[in-house]
C-alpha cells in the first residue's frame, strides 16, 4: 500500500493513535519536514526528518506522532510480510539485519529505526510518484512499480 501525504501545517500537532494487530512492515520516506515519534514498547522518543528513512514493524502498538509546523511531504511504502518473503525467496542474507529476521519467521520483534539517507535515485521515485502521466490500469502498474523501486533501492 501506498500513501502519499503533502501538506502545509500551520501549526503543530500531534496525533496519539493505536497501530492495528495485522499492521504490515512499513518504509517511510521523508522528504520534507518530519515529526517526532514515539512508539510505546520500542524506544523513546525520536525524530523522524526530511532526508532519512526509516523502518518499523510494531503491529499492536501506540504510538504519538508529534508534526511540525510547514510543509510536510512524506511517503510511507506498507508491505505484507508474505509479499516480502515471496520476494527474498530464500536470499534473506542480501536484506538488512533487521529484516532478515523478519523474513525468516512469523515472530517478529518489533522495531522502528533509520534505514539510512534518502538517496537521488529514491528522490527521482518521490518526484515521479505524484505526477504519474496515466490512468486506470497503466497508473496502477506505473504506481507499483514505484513502490518496488522504492523497497529496492
């Protein structure tokens, strides 16, 4: 699944909400602005900001997201764990630590860390995102194949 959020924020806010049981790992892009997190049960508080991304599977948690005032353009990338697994298909080593674990068993713990920098190559999928040229089922597959980049790279 993919969500796309660009919007300007005249003030701050926060929003305190519960992650569902079935929630899937999530990739979350930021390319501008950012909020501080916290995420009950897996670390204190922390900043999330525009030119990082960062990885989190915690299905059943709370979580207060804290946003900051101005423009916020973020992107968050949700994938099934069995749709991950289908795509190692048994090369779980080439994945990062965090996932190799992920991968390998239905058990998971939880995490919610920085994957790294925002690199140019995902700063061109950013762009490309919102302004796909197509429609009906060519945008469907324009937009997924974004979002296999994006989990890729």
């Amino acid at each position: 699944m993919l969500q796309v959020d660009d919007f300007v924020s005249h003030k701050s806010f926060g929003l305190d909400h519960f992650i569902d049981e079935s929630a899937p790992l999530a990739l979350h892009f930021w390319v501008v602005g950012g909020c501080r997190v916290q995420t009950f049960g897996v670390k204190d508080d922390h900043y999330e900001q525009a030119g990082e991304n960062y990885l989190f599977f915690v299905p059943g948690s709370r979580e207060i997201e804290t946003q900051s005032v101005g423009r916020i353009l973020d992107i968050v990338v949700r994938v099934e764990p069995h749709l991950l697994r289908t795509i190692a298909a048994g090369r779980n080593d080439f994945f990062p630590a965090q996932l190799q674990s992920f991968l390998e068993g239905d058990t998971t713990p939880w995490f919610h860390q920085c994957a790294g920098k925002n690199t140019q190559q995902m700063q061109t999928a950013f762009h490309q995102l919102p302004n796909c040229p197509y429609q009906g089922v060519t945008r469907q597959i324009y937009l997924e194949s974004k979002v296999l980049e994006l989990v890729a790279l």
